[in-house]
C-alpha cells in the first residue's frame, strides 16, 4: 500500500497517533506525571499507573516493617517542612541589603552538616512594610518571635544559621523600644544560649549565635538585670570576669573598649554552653608531674693528672706514641 502513494503523501502513516488524534480533534487524555516518554498509549498510562500504585503501596508496607527508615524519613520531612516555614517568614518580613552568610552546602541546601567554617553578616537588614505591618499586631508578633527563637535549638542547623543571620535581630530590634517584660527578654536570651549547645560545634552557627547572644546582651542588659542571673548559671564562668564586662558595660565614662576585644571577652564568658564537637567532648587531658628521663646520665670518669701520676715526673711522657 505503501508503494501505491505518491511521493507527496508517502510519509503520512509515520504521523505519530497523538498527531493524527489532534488533527481530527479528538480530546487527549491527561497525562500522568510518571509518564515517560510523553507519548504513550493509553493500555501503557494505564499499566503504568498500576506499576505506581503497587510499588507506592510496597514501600508503605516496607516502611512499617522497618520503624529505623520511617523515623528518619518522618525527620527529613519535618526539616524540609520547617525551612519552608522560616523561609517564608524572612521573605515576608526581612529586607536583606548587602552580603550574606556563605555556606559550602549544597545546591538545594540538603547537606545541613557541610556547614561553613566562615560567617559574613548582612551589612544591614530591614524589615519590610510586610513586616513592620505584622509586628504590630500583638498575637502575630509574638507568634513570629517565639517561633524565629525557638527555632534557634531545632535540629537544623542551615535553618539555624539562616534564621540566626537574617531573622532574629531585625524583629528583635523592631520590639526594643516597647516595653518588654522580663520574662520575655529571659526566654530570648536563652534560646540563643540553647542554640549554642545545639549546634555549637559547627563553626558557622556558633559564630552567628555568639553575635546575636552578644547583640541581646549589650542593648538589654542596661534596662534587665536578669541577663546577669542567666549568665551566672552558665557553667564554668568566672564571676570577677563577667563583673568586669558588666562595670564596662553599664559604666558609659569608661572607655569603649574595641567591638572585636568586647565579643572575644564575652565568647569567652559563655564558653561553657558551647558545644564541643564530638571528637572532643570527651577527650581526656593528661597531666604527668613526674615523668622520669629515658636516659640516665652517666658521670663521666675524672681523669688523672698525667703529671702527677708520672712517678718520675718527666713531662717527655706527653710526647711518647
């Protein structure tokens, strides 16, 4: 039948059947989204959706039997889950104006433990009229606040450096002229403090909750006394060096000491809840007082006086081979 066509209509039966169907103007069915290739019959989008559906209710079944899997699938799902929610919030509130925090992760941001080892601030952040809008109604402010903080010790630690470098000061700094009752400003405070021994050991993160912690600190200790109270529970800190750091703190005649000596004294003070990394939370130093030498000295012989051993004390025995 072929040989029978002219050259002009030769190629006709090599029109794919999607392609005769539209030229007829006959519907097609929708196409699922597992499909591939796209053309394809319906007998084989309807095999293919059964294959789906088994396979999908074979992995269910897998799931239950193997509890590991779907703890760590039901984690995963919340991590990507809580990103989605921070991020909307600092698109809606935060207006970032020059550098951001570099991190060595990956492309889609899965990787939370290749954290960077170097932290760059925003030179400034904003918020916009979005923001300034929803932090004026009390019960949205206080839901923004309370999650932006409390997000500071979930097991997340990209989230963290985001919500640390981007989201907590500017709403924090957008409440400080209001009158703020302690316990606020307590709870504020120790949420950067949990953040640390969450996820301390991470070089990026540590940097950007020392910052915030010492941020806090300076602009509310002045007005809230019970700053101090948190830092003197804070292990192993030394209370005549944080006495020091307050004196010139609260004291404005002082000189100002530089900003970078000021945080170095204050990371210091809150050393003790910063977490280790795991190869050194429980390394154990060793202290040997008396460590005895390897070699002992031998006294050397003393030797005698050629001239007095000489019995006839002839100096020509010198010069003998």
């Amino acid at each position: 039948m072929v040989t029978k066509l002219g050259e002009t209509f030769a190629k006709a039966l090599d029109m794919l059947e999607v392609e005769k169907n539209a030229i007829l103007g006959l519907p097609q069915p929708l196409l699922d989204l597992y499909d591939s290739p796209v053309y394809k019959t319906v007998l084989e989008r309807m095999q293919g959706f059964f294959c789906t559906l088994y396979d999908n209710c074979s992995e269910d079944d897998a799931a239950d039997d193997n509890p590991e899997s779907q703890e760590m699938l039901e984690e995963q799902l919340v991590r990507l889950l809580t990103r989605e929610v921070m991020d909307l919030i600092t698109v809606c509130c935060v207006s970032k104006k020059g550098a951001e925090h570099t991190t060595t992760a990956s492309a889609d941001g899965d990787d939370d433990e290749m954290m960077s080892t170097e932290m760059t601030l925003p030179s400034s952040t904003e918020l916009t009229e979005l923001g300034k809008c929803l932090m004026k109604q009390e019960d949205v402010c206080t839901a923004l606040m309370v999650t932006a903080f409390a997000s500071l010790s979930w097991k997340d630690t990209l989230s963290c450096q985001r919500t640390t470098t981007q989201l907590c000061w500017p709403l924090l700094k957008q409440v400080l002229k209001g009158s703020l009752i302690p316990e606020a400003v307590t709870w504020f405070f120790v949420s950067v403090l949990q953040g640390l021994q969450t996820h301390g050991q991470h070089d990026g993160c540590m940097a950007a909750l020392v910052h915030l912690a010492f941020q806090i600190y300076e602009a509310l200790r002045p007005r809230y006394t019970e700053l101090k109270a948190v830092m003197e529970q804070i292990p192993e800190i030394q209370k005549e060096s944080l006495e020091q750091f307050d004196s010139k703190l609260l004291n404005p005649t002082l000189q100002k000491v530089a900003d970078k000596r000021r945080k170095d004294h204050f990371k210091r003070l809150i050393a003790g809840c910063i977490e280790k990394p795991l190869g050194e939370q429980f390394r154990k130093e060793v202290h040997i007082r008396n460590l005895p030498s390897l070699f002992k000295k031998v006294k050397p012989l003393l030797e005698t006086d050629v001239l007095e051993s000489s019995e006839d004390g002839n100096i020509t025995v010198l010069f003998e081979p």
